[in-house]
C-alpha cells in the first residue's frame, strides 16, 4: 500500500511538472511556442489540459474598448516597416487576426 501511494504522488507530481513546463511554453512567443510543440507527442493532447491552460496563458488583458496595443510589422517586400502608432488619430483601424489560405 505503501509502495502504491509513492507511485501515486510520484505520478501527480509528475503530471504537475509537464503541465507547468506546457503552461510556461505558452508564455512564450508564437514561432518560440511552435518549435517547442512539434516535438510534443498527439497523445499528450488526450492527457494534458491543454485547452484550459492556453485560455489562461493567452487570456491577455486588453478588453472591450480599449486602445489597441502598438505593434510594428515587416512589409511584405521584406525592407518597408509598418507601425499601428502611425495611424492613430488620423482615421479607423481594422485588426483582423486570422488566415486566408
């Protein structure tokens, strides 16, 4: 009995340490946090609470009605910049996040 409690808590606290190594990879940037998940195994999505933790990691705090947050981005010719500061206060902005392949 004694033997199959230690297994037990060996295996929580187990368990525990991968969610915390899973929940500080999706900290990280996005190309940081890719590299990181092509190496996890499709089984481990069965097993860790995968979804719970990247609603918590990535909940952010920008809310409803808030200014957007600056950000630069490189042009698709790879030497122009664009930078959402530029625009503020001269007309409205549209962020669309998504994929359209």
């Amino acid at each position: 009995m004694k033997r199959l409690m230690k297994t037990l808590v060996t295996l929580v606290a187990l368990y525990a340490a991968i969610c915390g190594l899973l929940f500080a990879a999706m900290l990280q940037s996005p190309d940081t946090f890719a590299r990181i998940m092509k190496h996890v195994p499709w089984a481990a999505f069965m097993v860790l609470p995968f979804k719970p933790l990247w609603m918590t990691a990535r909940s952010g705090h920008v809310r409803v009605g808030d200014a957007a947050p600056d950000f630069s981005l490189e042009g698709a010719d790879h030497k122009s910049h664009f930078q959402l500061a530029s625009l503020r206060g001269q007309k409205p902005v549209v962020l669309v996040f998504g994929s359209y392949t």
